[in-house]
C-alpha cells in the first residue's frame, strides 16, 4: 500500500495528501503498514537499517532502529551534548496501549487499573505510568494512537 518495494526500505508518504493527516495519527498508521509489509518479506536484513522516508515539508527523515547507543542521535545540540541527550533510563522504547476518550464515546481503555500503562525503557527497567502524565501514557499519543485502535477494532 504505501510501500512500492519492500526491498526498498522506503516510505511513500505521497499517500498522505496534507500535513493535518500526519497529525490525527496517519504517520502512525503508513509506518505501522511499512513495517508490516517489511515483515512479510522475511528478510531479517530489512530490520538491520534505519527507516528512511521523504516527508513533504520537513524533508528527508529517518526512523533509527532500535540498537544499542540509539539515544546518542537524539542530541540536539553538538557543541553541548551533554544538555541535549537523552539517557537510556528515559527513552520508552514499548508500551501498553491506552485509548483516547473521543474515540472510545466518553470511556477510556487501559491495560491496567487504575488507568495507565507499563512502560519499558531502553536500559531495560519497567515502570508504571499513570495516565495522563508523560509520554507514552499522555493524552495527545492517546489520540495519536487511536486512529489504528479504531482501524483494528473495524478489522476483527
């Protein structure tokens, strides 16, 4: 669908027609069908690059794998890397899914009571968080997310 070649390694996102796509969730969902059209290749070597694709305003960008030493492409200011970087402790890298309250009419969906997610972080540690405080339990990537919940829930 939005990968032409999956050998590619490449997003197209031409898909998306206007800027206001990528903010109610689409980038969500054309990465999610990238990265399931990838794993239908089976070709294990796709998973060993980054993720390039062409955003129509931003330009080129590049979704990092996940490895080890990622965080250090996440200083923003190289004459003081130290002050921009971001620690292992502090990068999620997976979660539990926590729906937003427009989509689901009026009600919330938690993996856990009281309402929030485990987050595990790349060092390694889990911890609870309470919804809505910090990334990725908050409100604005609930409703980020909620566009492929609802898309699953039409599916199954």
């Amino acid at each position: 669908m939005y990968l032409r070649d999956p050998y590619q390694n490449y997003i197209n996102t031409l898909e998306l027609e206007d800027t206001a796509q990528w903010a109610s969730g689409a980038a969500i969902t054309v990465i999610a069908t990238t990265l399931i059209e990838m794993c239908t290749v089976h070709d294990m070597t796709l998973w060993e690059k980054d993720l390039n694709f062409e955003h129509e305003e931003l330009g080129p960008k590049t979704v990092y794998r996940l490895r080890e030493g990622v965080e250090r492409f996440f200083i923003t200011d190289i004459n003081n890397p130290g002050a921009g970087a971001v620690a292992q402790s502090s990068l999620a890298i997976m979660h539990d899914m926590v729906g937003g309250s427009i989509v689901y009419e009026d009600s919330t969906i938690f993996n856990h009571v009281p309402g929030g997610g485990n987050v595990l972080y790349m060092d390694g540690h889990v911890s609870f968080v309470r919804y809505p405080t910090e990334f990725p339990v908050c409100t604005t990537w609930s409703y980020l997310w909620s566009d492929p919940l609802v898309l699953l829930g039409a599916m199954g």
